[in-house]
C-alpha cells in the first residue's frame, strides 16, 4: 500500500484535534504499508505523532519520501523500519540526513545545494549495500572530489548512477571505470574544460565505460562544447553494449555525429533505441537512422531511480 501526507502550518491548527489522530490510527491499522511520502512547507517543526506512527510499519515499510521537511526527532523512527529499502531525500533539511542511520539499496538526494560532508557520512555507512544513487543539484558540487572518492572506496556495487554539476574530471573517470556492475548511468550538467583535454577526456570516458552498461543519458544540458565536437569520439571509442542511449536533438544535426553512430550501431549491434530530447530532426536524418536503431522520445524510455 501506499501512503501520501501533506503538512502545510497554515493547516495545521485546524487538523490537529480531528484529522491526525484519524491518520494515526490509519497508519497503524495497515497490515501492508510498503511506501510512505511526507510533503511539507519548510516551515513545520512538528508532525505530530504521524511519523512516529510509522514504528507500527517497522517490518513491511519499504520506501519512504520526504519532500521539503524541517528536521523532527520524530524521525528517528525510520531507523527501526529493517526492511526500508529505499529513501528519498528532496529539498529537506539537511540536519534531516545526521539522524538517519539504517541499511538502504536505493538513495535520492535532491538539494539546491547539497552538504558533500553529509552525504559523504551517509555514502560510509550503507556502503556496499547501494545499488541505485541519484544526486541532483542546482549548483556545481563542491567538494566534488571528496564525494567520489568516497562513492570509488565504499559504494563498488552501483547499478544505477544519477550526478549532476560535476566535472568530467580524472576522479570521475575513476570512479566509472571502478564501478563494474553499473547498468544505467545518466551525465547532467557537467561542467567542462579546454577543448584539446575535453577531447582526451571523452576518449577516456569512452573507453572506460564498463562492459554491463545498457543505459547512456547524455541528453539534457550537457555543455554545447560536447555535443557539437565530442559525440562522435564517445561513439566511436565506446565498447559498452548499451541498449538504450539518450542524447539530444542537436547532435544529430551534425553529420559527423550521425555518421559515428551509424558506426557504433553496425560495430556493437545492441543498440535498440536512442531517445532524443526533442523531435526536430529532417526526415533524410530520422530515414537514415532508422534503419539502424529506433528512435524515440525521452520521456518513453528515460529511466528513473
């Protein structure tokens, strides 16, 4: 079963006699209650007993959200849930995130700017039990270096990896090339260098994509630099057999791009679809295309964590 609450303080003052000690005993009355999302205003402080309900789900919840929520001890009580699996972690405070202290395969973080120092602790203590990982933020990483090389010691068992405002640095070609279980990987945003050791870079990162990787999306943001000069180096130095490739629109107007992956579609012979960002291409370039790989929207086939 799953469960939404909503906490907005203007409402508070009507609900608290009435509602919530009805949703408590809700909450508690659930035999199945698997998934959990708590939608606050960033301005309350008290929940009244709903979260601390939880305990009574201790042994089926198994994903919890929490959206926009000022720090409570009451949520302390997630730490006995010992099937929690997954948690999602948007726009929260951040003292939220020192308390939490349990085993977890899927982790979401999204900030405007995220506490590397925090997350860090976080990343120590589930370790090689994370599978899945998205970290979105409005702003470049700081300390992005500290963060993956904490992602590179403590977290070699990644299959799914979201980053975004990060720079194709050495560090990250590392942490890729250490990862050798990841299936899906999704580049947002990254921020780049001069042209000559973009060049280096992107054949490196090419090359050091693991053998299991299916998923590549590249396709939102990604600096015009790598799309219009770089696409057809990945393409041509790739050997990841991946199935799914999301890119934009826009490398696809450029001929040498087209023509790389042509090549990569004829040379690896996995590829089955190529979402793109926008559908704006001419008909010679789609008829061209198709008859190698199917292309379609992002939104069908972007997978999420």
């Amino acid at each position: 079963m799953h469960f939404e609450f909503f906490v907005y303080s203007h409402y508070v003052s009507q609900s608290i006699h009435t509602l919530f000690p009805a949703l408590i005993r809700f909450i508690k009355s659930q035999e199945q209650l698997r998934k959990f999302k708590i939608d606050g205003d960033n301005r309350s402080t008290e929940f009244y007993g709903i979260i601390s309900a939880l305990k009574s789900q201790k042994n089926t919840l198994q994903e919890v959200i929490l959206d926009s929520c000022v720090f409570s001890t009451e949520f302390e009580v997630l730490n006995n849930c010992k099937n929690l699996e997954t948690l999602r972690i948007l726009y929260c405070d951040t003292e939220l995130l020192k308390i939490l202290d349990f085993n977890i395969s899927t982790l979401e973080i999204l900030y405007v700017q995220i506490d590397v120092s925090i997350i860090v602790q976080i990343l120590e203590k589930v370790g090689k039990l994370l599978q899945r990982l998205k970290i979105k933020t409005g702003i470049v990483i700081r300390e992005e270096s500290l963060l993956l090389e904490t992602l590179k010691s403590f977290c070699p068992n990644i299959i799914y990896l979201y980053i975004a405002k990060i720079g194709l640095s050495t560090q990250l070609l590392e942490l890729i090339g250490n990862l050798q279980k990841l299936q899906y990987f999704s580049l947002r945003y990254f921020y780049g260098i001069s042209k000559e050791e973009m060049k280096i870079r992107v054949m490196q990162f090419a090359k050091i994509l693991p053998s299991t990787l299916q998923y590549l999306d590249i396709a939102l943001d990604i600096a015009d630099n790598f799309r219009d000069s770089f696409m057809d180096i990945l393409l041509d130095h790739c050997n990841a057999s991946l199935k799914k490739l999301l890119i934009s629109s826009g490398n696809l107007k450029n001929e040498r791009n087209t023509k790389a992956l042509i090549r990569y579609c004829t040379r690896i012979r996995t590829l089955n679809y190529v979402g793109l960002n926008n559908n704006d291409l001419g008909d010679d370039i789609i008829n061209e295309l198709e008859k190698y790989v199917t292309l379609v929207t992002y939104k069908h086939i972007v997978v999420n964590c």
